[in-house]
C-alpha cells in the first residue's frame, strides 16, 4: 500500500459509520488514487534531478542543454559529466573541450594538429594555407580496432565493408563526426582523424608517421547534390 492509503485505512481512526466493506472500498480507491499520482510526481522530481535519474533520463535532460550522451560512456560517467555541465560548455571551440568529449568515448589521449602548429614546425604550406584546418590524433589507449584488408580491395569508403581500415561501427564515426562539429572553433574545419594503432602513430613537417587508421572529415557544404563529396586535404595535409 501507499502512504495515503496507510494512512486513510490504517493509520487515524475512523467513526463507525464510515466502517464497512463499501466505505473501505470508496476510501481505498481514492487512497490508490492519490497515490499513483503521488509517486509519478516523486518519480518525476527524481528524474529531474541530474543526481538521482535513470539513464534515459540524463540522455534526455543532455538533449534538453544542447548536449549528448554516447552509447561508449557509462551512466556514472554520464551523471559526472552532467553534473558539471556548465563548466564543459564552457571549453566549447577549444582543444581542452575537444579532447573532453573525445575523452568520454574511451579515448584520453587526443593530439589536435592545426594549420599554424605545422607551419611553426617547418610544413611547407599545409593545407595549402588554410588557416582554419585541422587534424586529430587519437592515441592509445583506444576503444577501437582496425583492419587494412578491406581497403583497396574492390569496395568503397562507407559501403558498409571498406572504411579505410576502420573496423568499428558507423555509430563511432558518426560520433566522433558529431564532436568536431559541436566543439571546434567557429570557422575551423577537421580534415580527418587518425588512430594509433600500436604507439606510433605521429606526424612531422614531412607527413604522417607511424602505423595507424584514418577516416575523412568533412563539412555538410561539401556534400555536393550528387552525394559526391569532392575531396580536399582529408588524407594528407601537404596535398589535396
């Protein structure tokens, strides 16, 4: 039974022409009655309550601050993050908000590479002076794994087999997708993304080093009508 009904039937004392089965019965139901609203109103303070709600309803309170849960992150993680929320809008177009989010997908270590950081490191012209460009390395430890068997082997890129040599799911990509686009900076754009696969991943004024997976970023812009994405520096960032 309910607080209500405990205390209606149970509780105080009643005068005796409001004993018997049917006065019980009324009494009950309305008792019943008072209850289920009782508990939907305690429920739903609970789930407003970053503290104290289910999961579906952090997801739900995250989309209702312009933000995300991912399906990689715990629900403990989830409240945390929730619970400072403020503070992380706060690093929104900064490296420190990038690497945050990434961070909550299972990736810690994040190198984030611009235009003028390979230009001060002796680049000749990278990204063909496309100041707004970048690139992200994501280090181990990593959730994800890879394969190169796929790539160049007939399919395409994204036709649900050949990713490049990614092996995760399209749900990753479409993740780390969603992250640069809320978190970079206004007018920057992420070329691609690559994925150490053993620690040696890296970069210098020459190119790309290492042993690592890389996926293309682009702009929705670039979509073109077709479904044709033109491509331009999402593999190299000394060559378009």
């Amino acid at each position: 039974m309910g607080v209500l009904s405990d205390y209606l039937l149970r509780e105080i004392p009643r005068p005796a022409f409001l004993g018997g089965k049917r006065i019980t019965a009324f009494l009950r139901s309305i008792a019943e009655t008072g209850d289920y609203y009782a508990w939907r109103i305690l429920s739903a303070r609970n789930e407003w309550t970053v503290a104290t709600a289910t999961r579906e309803a952090l997801l739900a309170l995250a989309r209702d601050w312009n933000d995300r849960g991912f399906d990689r992150e715990t629900t403990s993680a989830l409240r945390a993050y929730l619970l400072t929320i403020i503070e992380q809008h706060r690093k929104k177009g900064t490296d420190d908000g990038i690497m945050a989010q990434f961070a909550r997908i299972g990736c810690p270590s994040v190198e984030i590479v611009t235009e003028l950081t390979l230009r001060d490191a002796g680049a000749v012209n990278p990204f063909g002076a496309n100041v707004g460009f970048f690139f992200v390395i994501v280090k181990q430890p990593n959730p994800f794994s890879f394969t190169y068997a796929a790539w160049d082997g007939g399919g395409e890129w994204d036709d649900g087999t050949s990713r490049w040599g990614w092996f995760g799911s399209a749900d990753d990509i479409r993740d780390i997708e969603d992250i640069l686009r809320r978190w970079k900076p206004a007018g920057a754009s992420c070329r691609f993304v690559i994925f150490d696969e053993d620690g040696t991943a890296g970069w210098n004024a020459a190119g790309l080093t290492g042993n690592y997976a890389q996926i293309p970023i682009n702009e929705p812009w670039e979509i073109q009508t077709s479904g044709l994405i033109s491509h331009y520096y999402n593999t190299s960032f000394l060559a378009p």
